[in-house]
C-alpha cells in the first residue's frame, strides 16, 4: 500500500516568508510525528499527533513553527517568517499507534535563501 | 551527556566481511529500541526492532544490554548495497513513542 506522502518535495523560499509543509500518513495510521534533521546532523522531534488527543508540541523549536493535523488524516506543518537556520529536511513520520514503529515519508527539503 | 550516542565513522569495510556497530543511551528508563538505515539524501527506514532477548533478521543481529545502556548491530556477510548509515534510535520514557535519534554510524561497503 501507499507509504507516507510528503509535499513539496523540495521548497526554496526567501527569508521572512511563511512555508506550509504537508504530510500524508499510511491509511490506519493513528499517531503521526513531525521531525527536522538538518544538514549532517540526527533528526530532532518536533511534534506528535495522537489521534483526537491534543498534540504533544514539546519540541517545537519557537513560536513560529505550528502543526495542525484533521482527524486521523493529512497534517501541516506551517513556519512563519522563515529564518536561515530553518533550512533542514522536514520528515513526517506515522504509525498503526503510539507503541509502534513509526514510518517515514521522503521529506521537504527547506532552504532559506 | 547526549541522549543517544554512536561512533560516526565511517566504517570502511570489505565486501563479505563482519562489522558491527554499538549505541549507548543515557535514560536507563527508555522503553524500546530500534535500528533504523538512512541513505544519503533519502529518508530513515526501519531496519530493525531490538529487544531485550537479542534478534536476528537474516544477517542482520540487534542485542539490547538494559545493565549497560548499550544497543548494538551485527551486520555479517556485508553486502555493498548494505553501505548506509545507520540510525541507533531510543523511545524514551514518558509515553508517546518521541523517538530519539543518534546522529548515525556511517558503513561504507568496498569491492
């Protein structure tokens, strides 16, 4: 079956702009996690959705990054006013529940000009 | 003190021959393990559960020390398409499967 779908694959923007990343979790799949891996460095978490349960937003680096995620479904990823040191791969990751493994889409690559 | 630690590498090993990679992780609290393999520029995959009893997947071995906080992989009769690096990753505690990743051991797989 389908497979974590992210878009845009990849996403130039000039500083100060505002980005919108998107994800599409496997199909069942109730619990979907945002990470950030930036360039020669291990991912860091960012957000986590758990079904209808509030997200855990625990590692969001500041006020200007936000996720939202409808249901069990699609879950967007917004950064506002971009600023260099945003430029990362964007990984979205989900799984069947919160004691799985988890599964991970081909990322959005940022880069802020 | 990180979270999860590894030897970056790069681990340059023959076509055939036996390498092995170990994590240490520094909550003793952490609930599971797993091992997962990032090629370049693409995104992590799992590659493997560990548990506590140790598994195998083909030539593929995961062992979990809890006493020690180490996890390690064996990867025996390597192939070059095993080149890749190699994710040690730790769900700590607290719930919610946030994993925790090191930043990975490189394997370089020559003729």
């Amino acid at each position: 079956g389908a497979g974590v779908s992210q878009s845009p694959s990849n996403k130039v923007t000039e500083k100060g702009k505002d980005v919108e990343l998107r994800c599409d979790p496997i199909s069942g799949h109730t619990a979907l996690y945002w990470y950030r891996q930036r360039l020669g460095q291990g991912l860091e978490f960012l957000i986590y959705f758990q079904g209808n349960s509030a997200p855990d937003k625990s590692g969001l680096p500041s006020d200007r990054f936000s996720a939202e995620r409808t249901g069990e479904s699609v879950s967007t990823l917004t950064i506002q006013r971009t600023q260099q040191e945003d430029s990362a791969v964007y990984l979205c990751a989900s799984s069947f529940n919160s004691n799985q493994p988890q599964h991970f889409g081909d990322g959005t690559r940022l880069s802020i000009l | 003190r990180k979270e999860v630690e590894q030897d970056p590498g790069p681990f340059n090993v023959p076509e055939g021959a036996t390498v092995a990679f170990n994590c240490t992780y520094s909550n003793s609290a952490s609930q599971s393990f797993f091992w997962y393999r990032q090629d370049c520029r693409k995104e992590p995959k799992l590659l493997m559960s560990v548990y506590s009893s140790g598994n195998e997947d083909g030539r593929f071995t995961a062992q979990l020390n809890r006493a020690s906080q180490y996890i390690s992989l064996l990867i025996r009769d390597s192939k070059l398409s095993d080149s890749a690096t190699y994710l040690c990753v730790v769900n700590p505690p607290g719930g919610g499967n946030k994993l925790t990743f090191g930043t990975g051991t490189q394997l370089k797989v020559e003729l």
